[in-house]
C-alpha cells in the first residue's frame, strides 16, 4: 500500500515536470537570448527582457495546450482507475 502511494506521488511529479516543461524551456532560452542581446548592446531595460518571455511562453501555451489537456485526461483516468485499489 506504501509503496504504491509513494509510486503514485512519483508519478505525479513526472507529470507535473512534464506538462510544465515546455513553457519553463521556452522561457529559460528566451530570457538567454534576450540577455546575450542586452550584454552585446549594453541596453538595460527591464521591459526588455519580460515582454518577450511573457509572449513565447503564451504562445508556447497555446501550442501545447491540446497536448497537456490529453495529458492531463489519461493520467486523472489512470488515478480515478487507482481508487479501489487503495481502498480495502
């Protein structure tokens, strides 16, 4: 019973870490490239770094979207199909 719970809780990170991996790697290499721009040019302005990663991870979001909902539907099927076996 332990062991499956622990396995379950394992589960649901991997699915946590891999619904939101998508948007946190578009993100992480729009905000590399915008500072590699900044540091070439010397512009320091904050706006310049938040707008683009705000509108790549939007459309990233948008993109991904049907994905993650499918996801998101198999593994809450899988975990309602769990239930009686964690009651006994």
């Amino acid at each position: 019973m332990e062991t499956q719970l622990i396995a379950l809780g394992v589960e649901t990170f991997k699915m946590a870490l891999l619904l939101a991996l998508p948007a946190l790697l578009v993100g992480m290499l729009i905000g590399l490239g915008v500072s590699i721009f900044q540091a070439t040019t010397q512009i320091n302005e904050m706006t310049l770094s938040f707008i683009p990663k705000i509108l790549g991870v939007a459309i990233i979001l948008v993109l991904t979207m049907p994905w993650m909902l499918n996801s998101m539907s198999d593994f809450s099927t899988h975990i309602f199909n769990l239930i009686p076996s964690f009651i006994k």
